[in-house]
C-alpha cells in the first residue's frame, strides 16, 4: 500500500505537469475567442453594472423560467457566466496547491483501483486498459456533457478540456500501472520445489 500512495505523488505530479501543459503554456490560447480591449473593457463593464448588485455566482442569461426570458432564450444570444464581483492575480499559488492535491488524490483512487485487482490483472496493457477505459468513462460523461446537455455552449472549450484530463488521467496512471502496483504472487504450478 505505501507503493500505491508514493506511486500516487508521482503519478499526481505527472497529471498536474500534464494539465500545465495543457492550461499553462500558449497551448490554452487555442480554446479561448478573444476580442479587443475595448469591447473586453465594455463587457466588464455591464458585468459590474449588471451582476454585481446580485453577486457572485452562475448566472443563465437569460433566465428561460420567466415568459420574457423564455423568448430572449429563443432570440438569443445566451450565456452561462461565471460571474465573480472580485478581480485576481492570473495565478494563485494555493489554487496550483490546491491543483496538485486534487491530482494526488484522484492518483490515489486509481491507484487503489489498480491495487484491487493486481492478483488478477498482472500484466501493464490490462491495468493500463483499466486506467485508460475509467479516464475516459468518466471524462467523457463529466466533461462533454455539458455541451452535450447545454447545447448552447460551443463544443471548443470542454474537447479541449477533456482531452487535457484523459491525458492527464493517462499520463499518471501509466507511472501507477508501470512501476508502483504491485505485482501478483506466482502462481502455484503444482510442482515440487527442490
């Protein structure tokens, strides 16, 4: 088991390199449309005329529950907005701790996953499907679910997104299937050992 939790620490290391890559790098200019200062300055700007008397929070614009709303819906355009009423640094150093915890721990459950069945899944291509085919399931269904059940969202932003976590899932679960879950006992031939 202390294999499974070290193994977890590399393993965690490697998918948050591999979600640097992804996020941290001009890499993630490819997921985000950008427009001009002005227009940038503008939308800021009805943000914080807007929202901010309700505060920080998701908003769904418009709101469709409402007669009005249902036909601003349909009229377009629409938005879900992260809305918070606070600026930030671009980078926090707790939100990258925080990052790598998360990494850590969700190496973790793979790795315990792994453990699991190591008696009986002894060779890395079967404890590799193993990783690949859990990154995936539950990637897919996380991530790409939201375009898929909000169609309104544009598909760019979440494929990227989920390709950045099943490599990531892949990357730390290839160092736990390769080198810290621990091999099965051989297995008993019958024979007498002399």
């Amino acid at each position: 088991m202390v294999r499974i939790v070290i193994g977890s620490v590399v393993g965690g290391l490697v998918q948050f390199f591999v979600g640097f890559l992804f996020w941290g790098t001009p890499l993630s200019s490819l997921v985000f449309t950008k427009m001009p200062d002005a227009q940038v300055a503008a939308v800021q700007t009805a943000l914080a005329q807007n929202m901010t008397a309700t505060g920080t929070g998701t908003y769904f614009v418009p709101w469709p529950e409402t007669a009005q709303g249902l036909i601003l819906h349909g009229r377009g355009p629409v938005a879900l907005v992260f809305f918070n009423t606070h600026g930030f640094p671009l980078m926090v150093p707790g939100a990258l701790i925080g990052g790598l915890v998360l990494s850590v721990i969700s190496m973790l459950l793979i790795g315990l996953a792994l453990h699991t069945v190591a008696a009986r899944v002894d060779d890395f291509a079967s404890r590799m499907k193993i990783v690949l085919f859990a990154s995936l399931g539950v990637t897919l269904y996380a991530i790409l679910g939201q375009p898929t059940y909000n169609f309104y969202m544009p598909w760019g932003y979440w494929v990227y997104l989920a390709l950045s976590l099943i490599v990531g899932f892949a990357a730390g679960g290839f160092v736990l299937a390769k080198w810290f879950v621990p091999h099965a006992a051989p297995k008993a031939t019958g024979a007498t050992l002399h």
